[in-house]
C-alpha cells in the first residue's frame, strides 16, 4: 500500500496522534501506523524519507518499538542496512503495554487507600470502588489476551455497532 495516499496517509498520522496520547511519541506510532500498512520490510531510510523525519528518530524510535515487540529488526545477508517490519502479534504487545498501565493504576489508588485508613467514608469508597474498576479491567484485557493465545478469537469479528447506531438504523428502515 503507498503510504502517501490519503487513507494511508491519514491512518499515518492518526496512529501518531493516538501514540503521542500513550505517552510514547509521535514518530513511534506513525512509524506503527507505515509498518502496519506494508507488506514488505522498510528500510531505515525508507521510513525517514515516508515519514519526512531523521533517520535517528527513525533509529531510535524502532529501538523502542522494538522493546515493546511491535516491530521487529530484520537484516538481509550482504546488506548492511536495517529493516523494520511490523512485529507478528503487535496487538498482544499494545495490550499487554495497557494493562501494565492498568495495574500501575491500580496499585497507586490502592497504596493510597492503605495510606489513609481513617479517611471517610466517601474517599474510601471512592478509592475501593476505583480499585476494583481497575482489578475488572485488568482481568478483561487479561482473559482477551490469553482468548487471542489460545486462537480462540483469531476468526473476522464484526464490529460492535453502538445502539444509537442500531437505532438509527431502526428508524430508517
């Protein structure tokens, strides 16, 4: 897929956008959405040039992909260049990468509900309630990874449609 069409273009970016709000940077998730979308392996250049950014951006920024298994390096005997490609299981890597965060939320409201045992009642409520948010959440994204392992879900799944979407649907038959 040419990367410099516009849907390509704008998944690119979108992708960017929605890293950067991960807390990983831009680069690195433009550089998922580009890799995502080839079936061939890139090399460093050829992400610097796509993307218009640096090769050590490009560099650095597939180290970090890298070491979180959602790109992989790749050599070519008798070339000296690196290539990039996407990693095979890159959803696995970007949930699991969640319910690290999931947990070290859980973990900071729990360490702050033991820290104030005397709180009242509506802040230690509050803080319980929280933490059990995050103890469901955890164990959903868990049991949809192991689901993923095991190939129970690897089957074409539907997208859930909201039910203002079914609704509308409805109304218009």
């Amino acid at each position: 897929m040419d990367a410099r069409g516009s849907p390509g273009r704008e998944f690119i970016e979108r992708l960017g956008r929605l890293a950067e709000g991960e807390g990983l940077p831009r680069t690195a998730g433009r550089m998922m959405g580009l890799l995502m979308i080839h079936d061939a392996d890139l090399s460093i250049d050829d992400i610097a040039e796509q993307l218009r950014v640096s090769r050590a951006s490009v560099s650095t920024n597939g180290r970090l992909l890298e070491s979180l298994d959602i790109a992989a390096r790749v050599t070519r005997p008798g070339d000296r260049r690196d290539y990039l490609r996407i990693a095979a299981e890159p959803c696995t890597s970007l949930l699991s990468l969640g319910v690290r965060r999931l947990r070290d939320m859980q973990r900071a409201v729990r360490e702050m509900r033991e820290a104030v045992p005397g709180a009242r009642a509506p802040v230690r409520n509050r803080l319980e309630r929280i933490e059990r948010f995050y103890g469901l959440a955890i164990g959903r994204a868990e049991s949809v990874l192991e689901d993923w392992q095991k190939g129970r879900t690897h089957k074409k799944v539907e997208p859930q449609r909201t039910r203002s979407a079914r609704s509308r649907r409805a109304r218009s038959a």
